[in-house]
C-alpha cells in the first residue's frame, strides 16, 4: 500500500468522525503496522469499521482491528469466488 492510499483509509476513518487527531508519530507507526494489506482489502476495512462501530473504546487496537476486518473481507470473498455451487455450474451440462 502506498502513503497516499494509507492516508486515504485514515481519511475514511477521520471522516467518519470515529478517530481523534492522532500524533504524526502514531500515524507513522499505523502505516509500518498496515503497510502490507492490499489496498483494495483496508479501504474495505476502512469503510466497514466506519458503518458497524459508533466508537472505539480506550485501549482498542485500531491497526489490528483493520487487519481483521481486511482479512475477514478477504475470506469472504475468497469462499465466494471458490464455492462448490459456482465450481459445480461451470461443469453442468
């Protein structure tokens, strides 16, 4: 993921209205903890946080809560591209 994908998920998650001003030294440390995730899966992640949580609780670890739900979207979609009911239409006569 580039630094300006990353700081598009951190502008999802600062619209919404769901983080705080963060310390530029956070950010940093967010984006070394993210860096690795497809950017298609934490915009996902990014906007799904935004729909399901009304707010994080003190102590909540926002950076591992994002690499869940990217990962969750992940397999989601995963199982649905590979599922024995589309792998058994593609062979039906």
């Amino acid at each position: 993921m580039t630094t300006n994908e990353f700081k598009m998920g951190m502008a999802i998650l600062s619209g919404s209205g769901l983080l705080p001003n963060l310390e530029p030294e956070t950010v940093k440390i967010w984006k070394e903890l993210l860096a690795d995730l497809d950017f298609k899966y934490f915009r996902q992640a990014c906007i799904q946080i935004c729909k399901d949580h009304v707010d994080f609780y003190p102590g909540t670890n926002i950076p591992a809560l994002i690499r869940q739900q990217a990962k969750d979207i992940k397999s989601k979609e995963f199982k649905e591209k590979n599922s024995w009911d589309k792998t058994f239409e593609r062979y039906k006569l």
